[in-house]
C-alpha cells in the first residue's frame, strides 16, 4: 500500500534510486553521529545512556 503511494507520488525510478542509495546514507549518518561525539564532549551525550550514566556521577 505503501509503495503504491509512493510510486503515484514519487515514481518508480526514484524509489530505485533511493534503494540504491540508503545504505550508504546509513553508513555515512553513523560515521557523522561517531565524528559529532568524539570530537565534542563525548560525556554529554554518554550522560543520556543508562547504563553508562551511573559511572560519571562522582566526578566533580
């Protein structure tokens, strides 16, 4: 039903396209999210993950 909306709306040669291309955009998104949080403060968003949250809590 889903890719009949899409095919009325956006075309069947696009939707291929678009197929083609997701996992690279999946691959470059996870590398850009890696680079975001190495490069800033990496607590900052640790500090969101549970497990992880509670290590930090000492440190003043």
């Amino acid at each position: 039903m889903v890719q009949k909306i899409l095919n009325k709306i956006i075309g069947s040669k696009y939707i291929s396209i678009v197929r083609t291309w997701v996992p690279n955009m999946v691959a470059w998104g996870t590398v850009g999210g890696v680079a975001l949080v190495h490069f800033t403060d990496w607590r900052l968003f640790l500090d969101y993950v549970p497990y992880i949250k509670g290590k930090f809590k000492n440190d003043d």
